[in-house]
C-alpha cells in the first residue's frame, strides 16, 4: 500500500488503499456516473456504503437492496457484493476494522442514516486520511461507531434465488420492474415451466412471484422518490389508482412513508 501524505486534500479512491490503514475506521469519497456497475468484489474491512447524493442497487448472491441517500448499507467484512449505480452518485465508504467494538451488524444490513451519522461521515471525509487518532479525527471515528451500533436495522432487502432459473427471471426484473409479464410469459426466457417458476419462488424466496414483483417495484420507487418524482405519479407508475392506497401499502412494505424519503442533495 502506498504511503499517504496526511497533509494532502486529496485521497486516493482505490479501495485497496484503505483496508490496512492503522485507523479504526477510514473513509473514502468517490463519484460515480449514472450506469456506472461495479464488478462483484469484497473487502478485507468491514464496509458501510452510502450516497449523499444519488441512488444505488447493491447486490450479494441471495440479497439485492435499493439504497436511496437517507439508507446506507452495512457489509461485514468478506461479503462479495456488485454495486449498480442509478443517477449520478457520490458515495460515501467507510471501511471499519473488525476488531471494533460489538455492536455492529455481523450480516449484510440496511441502516437509517441519522442527522448526525451523516454529519460525522462528512466530517471524516473532511479529516485527514492518516487523522490524529487522540484528536478531533478519533473523536469522530468513535462517534460513528457508536452511531452505527445504534442505527436502525431496516427490513429492505428484495431475497433473490441461487437457481440459475429463477435468477435470470429476477434479475431481468431488477431492470425491468415495470413488466407485466406474468409467469407464463417468462417461462421460455428462464427455461423453466410456470409450474417449475411458482415453486421454486416459494421454496427459494418464501414468497410467491407477485410478492416479489410488488417489493422489487417499492424499491424501484424509492429512486423516483429519491429523484424527486410526485407521489401521485410515482403511485400511477406502479399500479394504483390514487397516491393514498399507494402511500399505505408503501409504508406496509418498506417501513416508512413514501413523504419521508428525503431528495438527494450532495451537500
């Protein structure tokens, strides 16, 4: 690993520059163009992934998540995950050692970014790479930690399947969320029978195939929510009638009100 000069503004944005930091908790800034996809990879540190501006997918083997700017998403250390990006984003790592106090999610986790966690993310980024550890830098590593241990865990997760079947009928739904494509229609593209589809939903993800859909759709309506788009046309765009049916069933799934998904701002 390259020395870093403590002094300089700038830092590097190779991730394998901070995994062996003597600092409990590094951080890395780094932007990203809309489309951008980050090939499947893991780290030797824990990890939290989070957008002050922008919307990502995150993607383990079993597990996808829509992650707008008021989530972040927790990867134990080891986890091998892909990142999809959607918007121009700017995000936001925190690679932590783990030897860190307990507290912190042992499995991949959504959390709610408090006012403050995302106060004191910045104000790391802010810090020097290689900051004073029994200083102000320390200070604010420390607060995090303790942060992240209280977080809220959120249920936001879309399971996804290991039968290569049934995955390609899910990913190209990741996509394409809005199709109406109905189990038959899907089943010369997934090279199973509908019959075949629907069991192994239930066997592989506990749910059946229009669960499924109608998570995956909330969660793609959390980007349009994230970018601003109308409640009302974000309810049209994902099969209700009015914004209020819409908000209660929103709300049901992903345990917040569509209102409270706060608008990206990088600032």
């Amino acid at each position: 690993m390259p020395p870093f000069d403590a002094l300089r503004p700038d830092r590097s944005t190779d991730p394998d520059d901070y995994q062996a930091l003597p600092r409990p908790v590094a951080a890395m800034a780094k932007p990203f163009p809309s489309g951008f996809e980050i090939a499947p990879h893991e780290h030797a540190r824990d990890q939290l992934l989070y957008a002050v501006a922008g919307v990502m997918r995150i993607e383990t083997e079993t597990e996808a998540w829509i992650v707008p700017p008021d989530r972040a998403v927790y990867l134990p250390a080891g986890t091998r995950h892909r990142v999809v990006i959607r918007g121009d984003l700017e995000m936001r790592t925190l690679y932590i050692a783990a030897a860190e106090p307990a507290g912190l999610p042992q499995r991949p986790t959504v959390i709610e970014v408090s006012e403050l966690l995302r106060a004191l993310i910045l104000a790391l980024i802010d810090e020097p790479v290689l900051y004073d550890d029994a200083g102000r830098g320390g200070l604010i590593a420390r607060l995090i930690l303790a942060e992240l241990a209280l977080a809220r865990r959120l249920p936001l997760v879309v399971p996804m399947p290991i039968d290569p079947r049934l995955r390609r009928l899910c990913d190209a739904l990741l996509v394409n969320p809005e199709s109406e494509y109905t189990l038959d229609d899907w089943a010369a593209q997934a090279g199973a029978s509908a019959r075949t589809l629907a069991r192994l939903f239930q066997s592989e993800l506990s749910m059946g195939f229009a669960v499924w859909r109608q998570r995956v759709r909330f969660h793609n309506a959390v980007e349009a929510l994230a970018a601003g788009q109308p409640i009302a046309r974000v309810a049209r765009a994902n099969g209700y009638r009015s914004a209020s049916a819409f908000s209660a069933a929103f709300r049901k799934t992903i345990g917040t009100a569509p209102s409270a998904i706060r608008i990206a701002s990088p600032t």
